[in-house]
C-alpha cells in the first residue's frame, strides 16, 4: 500500500440535507483526510471512522428525559446521528465527538444531559458575539488528552449544555476549570470525545490563546489507520 493511499482516510460526518461544516472538512482535508457528508446510515465498511460534529441541541426524548431547558432541537437529526454512531460503534469503528457530537456519544452510551448549565458556568458565547470564550482544563494524567496536551491547557467554549450521567463504558478525562466534562473515552472502543471546537483552533482558525486543535483531530486519524 503506498504512503498516498494510506493517508486517504473517509470519515463520515452524518448531517441532513442543506447542512453543511465547512470547518470540519477544511481540517480534514489539512490532515490528510476526507470528510463525506452522509444523509443516511451509510455502509460502514467503505468509511475509516465517524467525526460526531457540533450544531443545536440534543433533543431530552433521545436520552429519555423531559424537555425543561433545551433549545433549537432536531428530532430528524438526532434519529440520524444515533444510528449512524451506533453503527460505527458496533463495528469497532474510532468515533470523535466534537461538542454537540461529545454530548450524542454519550447519549448513545445510555448518558444523559446537563441541558442548561448555570449562568455562573460561562461557556456560550456572549449574545450576538461572534467569538468563542476561553477556559482553562485539567485533564486526567496519564490520559489519552493529557498524552496530547499536558494536564492544564487552554481551549475554546460555546455551548451550554453538557454531560450529566456518563454513558456506560465511558470514562470522563478532563473537566473545566469550573467543572464541566470537556472530555471522555471509551474503556475498550476507540470512542473520544472533547466538549470544545478543534476545528476552530487549527489551520486557517489556529488562535494564540489556547492550544493547537489539529493535534486532537490528528490523533483521532492516527486511530483510524491503525484500526484500518
């Protein structure tokens, strides 16, 4: 197999029709990788691995929960997005979730939601901005984000809801410095996860104040060739 075709990965990115992520596939196509958009659950076999990405709300029915805080949801998308991940899952495909998509990774494991956290908890962008804010973390050592960044690092935010009760199998990896879950994995699946935005924190986006989020994107496409 030459270099060159080792290095044309597929990953799927599972969106409806008129929904696009133009920053996810830029940083794709920066690392040597392609993003295809899929409108439906495709045949797993023909992808290297799943990208989970950010967008609205996940809808409380899909976790079994009552509707008290969440906004701007999509039932179709959720539908969607849960059979697409629970078919990457079940044939050991890597998986990443990038916020929205870290918050559907951990619904697909039996997690729940936090669907509004407290004003105090400054993570959503402030209204009408168009700037995400910046937190520090603090990541577990000796794990796979800690391997990547150090045990205290800067990233992105801009979101306000987040993992409440962690799916089966999954293990939290780094919290806010105010106590969110910004990152997790799976025991035994190559299943991450991370609540921030890598993909506007590399390239074209990279920013001074936090840390190079090609690195995380990276590692997930390390995982997906080694499992190819």
């Amino acid at each position: 197999m030459t270099k060159a075709k080792e290095q044309n990965l597929r990953i799927a990115i599972p969106l409806l029709p008129g929904m696009t992520c133009e920053n996810y596939l830029n940083a794709l196509t920066n690392l040597h990788a392609e993003g295809v958009l899929v409108r439906e659950t495709p045949d797993v076999s023909a992808f290297d691995g799943l990208l989970l990405p950010g967008g609205v709300d996940v809808d409380p029915s899909t976790y079994h929960a009552e509707n008290i805080a969440s906004v701007d949801t999509n039932v179709e998308l959720d539908v969607l997005q849960k059979r697409v991940a629970d078919a990457f899952i079940g044939a050991g495909k890597p998986v990443l979730g990038i916020c929205r998509g870290n918050q559907m990774l951990n619904v697909c494991l039996g997690g729940t939601l936090i669907q509004h956290l407290p004003s105090s908890l400054r993570h959503s962008r402030d209204a009408g901005s168009a700037f995400d804010k910046v937190h520090m973390n603090r990541a577990t050592p000796g794990s796979w984000i800690a391997r990547l960044y150090g045990e205290t690092f800067a990233t992105n935010s801009s979101h306000h809801q987040a993992v409440d009760k962690v799916g089966a199998h999954l293990i939290v990896d780094m919290y806010s410095d105010d106590g969110v879950v910004e990152a997790i994995h799976h025991e035994t699946l190559p299943l991450y996860g991370v609540q921030w935005h890598p993909e506007r924190m590399c390239f074209a986006h990279k920013r001074d104040d936090t840390v190079d989020g090609s690195i995380v994107i990276g590692f997930f496409l390390d995982e997906c060739r080694r499992l190819r």
